[in-house]
C-alpha cells in the first residue's frame, strides 16, 4: 500500500514538474505585473529578482539627459541594476531632504498566450515616477513570460525607456550622481 501511494506521489509531481507546473493563462500574467508593481512600490529589489528566469535576457535602450545607452543583461546583471537603482532612489531621496515618494503604473497593451500555453508575449507600457518631478522613467517593453516550476518569471525584455529629471530648482540633473 504504501508502494503504491509513494508511486502515484511520484507520478503527480512529475505531471506537476514537467507539465501542470509550467502552463499558464492570461490571469496569471496579469497577476505577474501586479506583484512587480507591488515590488516597485515597497522598493524592494530582491522581489522584483525572484521574478526572473535563471536564463533571462533583457535587451535595454534607455535614453537619459540626450545620451542613449544599449544593453543585454543576464538575470544577475539585471538584479544588480535594479539593486544600484533603488539605492540612487534612496540617495536622491537624501540629497532632497528626505525620502521621496514612488509612484508606477503599466499598462498592458497585449497579451497573447501561446497555444501550449507554455509562454505568453507581452506588449506594454509604464511610468515610474520619484517625487512630483524629480525623475521619470517613462518604457515600453515587449516581454516574454514563463512559468517555471508553478512560479511566473520574465525569460525575454526588449524594453526602451527614457529618463528625464527635474529636481524642482532644488538641484542640477549633475547633483543627483555626485558622491
């Protein structure tokens, strides 16, 4: 007897390993982008990390003060940036006088869940604002999602954002990198 229910243990987690677990519908994904907002708002960069695949790619063009930069970043360099972006909120937040408030929002123009249901492509936008005026990321972004082992994650981003900055005359865009 107790053969027998360790053997149908084993045949549901292997169903769930390699097919319930990775399926995934529409909800999920939009589940999937409310978490990463939440994670945004409590400025928490390791959420926002458990959200990538192991084998992420994320192509990035961003445009800040006229000057445009290219990159492709793994999953480690990913959550490396986001780390350093949250401590430059944190120090423009000092440099300010205080800590300054987050506001985000997306949009999500498109989702197509493939016919497997293994993946979903998605088309958006969004706007991450510090304080009133003092930066804003403006992106938008063509994103591919999975499901790995019952948990959403990003495995593809091709995302353009720009940057712009205002500081309410209470600084120059200069003051907001110096040490």
């Amino acid at each position: 007897m107790k053969k027998i229910a360790l053997v149908i243990a084993l045949c549901v987690g292997a169903w769930y390993f390699f097919i319930g677990g990775r399926k995934l519908d529409e909800a999920m994904v939009r589940e999937y982008y409310e978490k990463e907002a939440h994670a945004i708002l409590s400025r928490d960069p390791e959420l926002l990390c458990k959200q990538l695949s192991s084998k992420a790619v994320i192509q990035d063009h961003t445009v800040m003060m006229g000057q445009a930069q290219d990159a492709t970043l793994n999953r480690d360099q990913a959550c490396d940036a986001t780390r350093e972006t949250f401590k430059l909120f944190e120090n423009v937040g000092s440099k300010m006088g205080g800590m300054l408030t987050i506001e985000y929002d997306f949009h999500l123009d498109s989702v197509q869940v493939a016919t497997d249901r293994k993946s979903a492509k998605v088309e958006g936008t969004s706007t991450l604002k510090m304080g009133e005026t003092v930066m804003q990321f403006r992106s938008s972004f063509t994103q591919e999602l999975v499901r790995e082992l019952g948990q959403m994650r990003l495995l593809r981003s091709d995302q353009r954002s720009v940057v712009r900055m205002g500081g309410a005359g209470a600084m120059t865009q200069s003051d907001f990198f110096r040490k």
